[in-house]
C-alpha cells in the first residue's frame, strides 16, 4: 500500500521566501502568503503594514516606495517579494530614533535653500535613497547628491532644500576640522 503524501504526483511546494525586515525575520509560504507576482511594496506596505513606505506610480518612476535591500537603495514596486528572499530590507520603519538622515530632514529650513518637507509624501523615500547614497558614498559631491536622488519626485519642489540636508548629513560625519 502506497503512502499519500497530500501533494499531486509531480507538482512540487514552492520553497518559502524567508526575508529579514527591520531586523526579524519572515517566512512567507508561496500561495498562501504571498503569490509568485507579489510585490516587494505590496507584500511591505500592505501584508505587513509597514505605511511609511509609499507606492505613487508602482511602476518605478518616483522613488516613493525606495527601500534598502542589504543596505543599497531599491524601488520596492519593481521587485517581487521572492527577489527579496534571504536579503535584508529596511523601511524607513527600521531606521533608528534620532537617525541623522531624517533628523536633517526635518531641521532643514534655511533661507535659499527651503525646507526638506513640505507635503511629506516623498520624503521616506528620499530618506531610505539617501541612507543607500550615504552608504556607498559617505561624502559625496553636490553632482553626485544630485544624481543620486535622480530617481525621486517631489511635487513640492522641496529638492534644494532636500540636497542641502543631504549635505548637512555629510557635514555632520565629517571628522573633527575636515571636510565632508
């Protein structure tokens, strides 16, 4: 007598998606947590609540939905949640209290230059593209800040004020009388 293993003949379980977010890690089953389609932002923002991340044009164009995945910046509407298996992602949910990134943000409101904020809506994926800037790129130049938000959209046209905290940022971990 043969046993029934509770599975068709020849269809195999999809392996889980194990991810690590904020600092625990997640298990996903394929077909009951999560589908094959499923996206980075979606199975982020609303299978697991985490809102801070924003989701504008889901098709890669506006850098709200920017996430780290093993500390570089990635558009999370542009990758499927099993891409992400076995890698580390942080949202702006996972960054510290007091991070220098959005304590920067929120300071910024210079004569010039503006505030870094007006509406909020881009600014946690300008904040997670400047944390995977900065990592790569501990002191970069006005041309390489620049090109490296490239891939974000503020409608408020907050971006001088945004590239001034960025700046504030590398200022702050310069060493002791040297220069970002």
């Amino acid at each position: 007598m043969q046993k029934k293993s509770g599975k068709k003949a020849g269809v195999e379980k999809a392996p889980a998606v194990k991810i690590k977010i904020n600092g625990t890690w997640h298990e996903f089953e394929q077909g009951r947590d999560i589908e094959p389609e499923t996206t980075l932002s979606f199975l982020l923002r609303e299978k697991l609540g985490y809102t801070g991340l924003k989701v504008s044009c889901d098709e890669g164009a506006c850098g709200a939905c920017t996430v780290l995945m093993d500390g570089k910046a990635v558009l999370s509407c542009m990758k499927l949640a099993v891409q992400a298996h076995g890698h580390e992602i942080v949202t702006i949910e996972g960054l510290p209290a007091g991070d220098p990134v959005i304590r920067a943000f929120a300071d910024q409101c210079e004569p010039g230059y503006g505030t870094a904020l007006q509406c909020g809506f881009c600014t946690p994926g300008f904040v997670m593209a400047t944390k995977g800037l900065l990592n790569e790129n501990p002191r970069p130049t006005d041309a390489e800040i620049k090109e490296g938000l490239s891939g974000n959209i503020c409608r408020c046209g907050c971006y001088s004020g945004i590239a001034r905290a960025v700046r504030h940022v590398c200022e702050d971990k310069a060493p002791e009388g040297g220069k970002p």
